[in-house]
C-alpha cells in the first residue's frame, strides 16, 4: 500500500512539474498566459523570420514548431506588424501559434515593443 502511494505521490508531482514548464521558454523565461496553454509557444530560428518596412513575415516550415507538425505538409506564414510584435527576455525569437496557426504572441530580440 505504502508503495502504491509513493507512486501515485511521484507522479502528481512529476504532472504538476511538466506543466509548470509547459510555460517556460528553454532559456526559463515564463510566457504569458494569454500567449500559451502548454505547446503553443516556441523559440525559432532566426532564418524563419525576415524584417519588412511594416514588420515581421514568419514562415515556420512543417515540423518546426510545436503547434505546426509535419503532417501540415505546407509552410505556415504570417505576416506580423510591429505592433503585434513584443520585445524578448532573452534575445532569441518566440512564436506562440494555435493549431490552426494563428497567432498569439511574437517576440523578438531586439526592439522597444
């Protein structure tokens, strides 16, 4: 009995500790619950993102993101404003898409927004 409960103890305390980094970016940085509800945010490589006069175009190619597999055959691109745009605490891209690729948050590296 003893060890069932050890074990049942270990794995609602293992649970709780996925889900608490389910937020957390791999630099450990929280995003904010507006932007993510377990896999929905992601750091990118710098060469998904190129920098246009009014903003962001972002093309995730399939299996690149979480929220965006390889079964999508297609690239994902979206077109985000600067205003959309928000800055990052610790310099590297993040993109926080639904399942159906929408858009939640965006951050980049450098900027005021």
């Amino acid at each position: 009995m003893r060890v069932l409960a050890s074990i049942s103890m270990a794995l609602v305390l293992a649970t709780g500790a996925m889900e608490a980094r389910s937020h957390q970016a791999a630099s450990g940085w929280d995003y904010p619950f507006e932007c993510c509800s377990g896999a929905d945010c992601a750091q990118i490589d710098a060469s998904a993102v190129r920098e246009n006069p009014s903003g962001f175009v972002v093309t995730i190619a399939p299996g690149r993101h979480p929220m965006w597999p390889t079964e999508r055959r297609e690239p994902l691109v979206l077109e985000i404003p600067y205003s959309k745009a928000r800055a990052s605490p610790d310099g590297h891209w993040h993109l926080c898409i639904n399942d159906t690729g929408e858009l939640l948050c965006f951050y980049w590296p450098g900027g005021d927004s």
